[in-house]
C-alpha cells in the first residue's frame, strides 16, 4: 500500500471509529437518562445493566455505520480539499479514483463487517436485549414467579394450512397453552373456521385441547348448524411447542436462512401479505450491508465541494442532509415493497441503485 493510502485511510479509519464510540457513548447515555426513574425505582442490578448494553453494541453498530462512514469521509476528503492536498496529488498525475481507492476499499470492510454482525451478532443481539429488558421490567418477586414458570404472552402467528393462532399464554416448560383462539381460512383468506379452547396440552404429537368449541362457516361469513363443544379433544395440528418459540420472532430476529426457511414453509398457505412482507424482509438484508459503500462512494465527490473554512461544520451539514435523503427514500420503497406496489427484490434495492447512481454521475463530473 503507497503512503498516500496509508494517509487517507488512516484518517478515515480514525474518525469512523471515534465517531462510532460518540455513537455508542451518546446511546447508552440517552437510554439510560431516559429511563433513569425505573432503574433507580427497581434496584436494577449493575452486572445485569451492563450485559444489557454489551448485547445491543452490535445492533448500534450495524445502524450506525453508514452516518458514521459519511462523517469519516466529508471530514477526511474536505480537509484535504481545504488545505490544497488534492489539487497537489492530482497536480501530480493521480486520478480521483487513484486517490481514494482506499477508502472506496474500507467501505467494502466495513459493508463486509456489517453482513457478517447482521447475519451471525445481530438476531443473538436482539434476542439477549429483549430477555434482559423483561427481567428487568419485572419486580424481584415477579422476576421469581416467571423464573419458576417461563411463559410467552400474547403470542400470535400465522402457521402452515391457513392457520391463525392466537394464544394468551404458553408455558414453554410443560407445553400447555391458554386461552386459544384458531382461525382456519381457504385460499382466499375466507375463514372457514373458528376454534375457541380454554387450555391445550402437547401430547404425543397432538394438541389436547380442553372446553373447545368450534364453529364453520359457509362462503358468505355465517356461521353453518350448530357450534360443535368438546369437553376434551385430540386435535392433529402441524405446530409443535418448538415452531411456536421459532415463528414468533420477528423477522429482524431472525438471521438469511432463518428467514428464508420461514418463507419457504408458509409459502403454500396463500397469505399473500405476509408473505411478501418477509420477502421485503428477506431482501433488505441483502441490500442493507452495501448502505456504508453507497453512502462513502457518495459522499467523495461531495465532500470536494468543501473550500471554505469550518470543514467539520460544513460536514456535518452535507452529513444530515444526505442521511435524511436517504432514510426517507428507503423508508419509501420498503413502504411501497410491502404495499406491493415495487417487487419485493426491487423495493428493498431501490434507495441504493438510486444513491450509487448519483455517486456514479457526481464522480464522472467531478473527474
């Protein structure tokens, strides 16, 4: 590597990662002046507060990144712009591409690193925040009580055949459920029928279900005959008590093939909304890591526009105004994906292809 890419990078590299830290310092400061009555109110443990914000740096990380990259690279290239190093080291032969292809190569790192916490830090993230921020929301003696009995409340999903469950409580430990409500729906989101039951219990490979009433209905929504009432019923269903604490993660707990193992598996029940949600989902993450590229390859041309003084103000100001572009163009399309109006794969790409392309035209220009 020829000294003049030791140089910018170094400079590059230095101020991502002390804006990162600002990144990180400034969050948990927020958070913790926020919600600083609840801790001093509940007598939340140290150790416990601490692996709270350890488990969420990857999360900070991957959001902060792109605006973190953006500064690095305003500030770099609009200082050596300001002070006439550019106009030396193109005086001397170099192209513009020449004399940033180091920092164009930190932003391959630095979208490679976002891909791998995003796939492999990030779900185990997510997951380990939202356990410690349910310890700590209880009371010491609630805290003992759902210690003895693990439970997840409110649990909805849309499972395999059309089906809806919604339950109230499910005990994770001896499998029971409580308070069931199924919905089963044809082809065209029709419901066909309505399962109500006060408890369920796995057992051999089937859902006891006890006081259960089921209704049908015809195709107009009414209800056929009589509800049928089971004091006690075996009732075949695809779910286990395993796929229950699988699907009720979010997509963004989950990681690629997680997600796309979830896609597969509802992909014959029709519900095409759902379906295309996670697909928008699914692509994003694909396309989010590449965010720090754009956002570097962008911010070159742009940051040689600074001559004046103030470069860090000046910075900053180009800085937010990019940012702001950019999440509301990308809030747009991932808006627009899930309406289905953009294709799934086209509206998770649309906000990066339209970024690369200004780059692309601001770069030519610039050269």
């Amino acid at each position: 590597m020829r000294i003049l890419d030791r140089y910018i990078l170094k400079s590059t590299a230095s101020l991502f990662i002390g804006t990162q830290s600002l990144f990180f310092l400034l969050y948990i400061a927020i958070d913790i002046l926020s919600h600083l009555d609840e801790i001093l109110k509940q007598g939340m443990n140290p150790p416990l507060l601490l692996q709270y914000y350890a488990s969420y740096l990857p999360v900070i990380f991957i959001q902060t990144s792109p605006i973190a990259c953006l500064l690095a690279v305003l500030y770099t290239f609009g200082r050596l712009n300001r002070s006439h190093e550019i106009v030396a080291m193109r005086a001397s032969g170099l192209s513009l591409w020449q004399i940033c292809r180091s920092t164009v190569f930190f932003g391959c790192v630095i979208s490679a690193f976002v891909f791998m916490a995003n796939e492999r830090l990030v779900p185990n993230a997510r997951e380990t925040t939202e356990q410690i921020k349910r310890q700590m929301e209880y009371s010491s003696a609630d805290r003992n009580k759902k210690r003895s009995r693990p439970e997840i409340n409110n649990l909805s999903i849309y499972g395999l055949r059309n089906r809806l469950f919604f339950i109230k409580s499910f005990d994770t430990q001896s499998n029971t459920i409580e308070n069931v409500t199924i919905l089963e729906q044809d082809k065209n989101q029709n419901i066909t029928s309505k399962i109500l039951a006060d408890k369920g219990v796995w057992k051999d490979k089937y859902w006891n279900l006890y006081k259960c009433t089921i209704f049908y209905f015809d195709s107009r929504g009414i209800v056929k005959g009589n509800p049928e009432f089971h004091a006690e019923i075996a009732m075949y269903l695809d779910e286990t008590p395993k796929d229950f604490i699988e699907q009720r993660q979010r997509p963004e707990h989950m990681n690629m093939a997680r997600l796309n193992n979830y896609i597969r598996k509802i992909s014959k029940s029709g519900a095409k909304t759902v379906i295309r949600n996670l697909q928008v989902d699914l692509f994003y993450k694909t396309s989010f890591p590449f965010t720090s590229l754009v956002i570097i390859l962008l911010g070159i041309p742009f940051s040689l526009e600074i001559k004046k003084r103030g470069a860090a103000l000046s910075s900053i100001g180009i800085c937010m105004i990019i940012a702001f572009l950019y999440y509301v163009m990308d809030a747009v399309s991932i808006a627009l994906g899930k309406s289905g109006l953009l294709p799934p794969l086209l509206a998770a790409w649309t906000t990066n292809i339209i970024f690369l392309y200004i780059a692309l035209f601001k770069f030519q220009d610039t050269l």
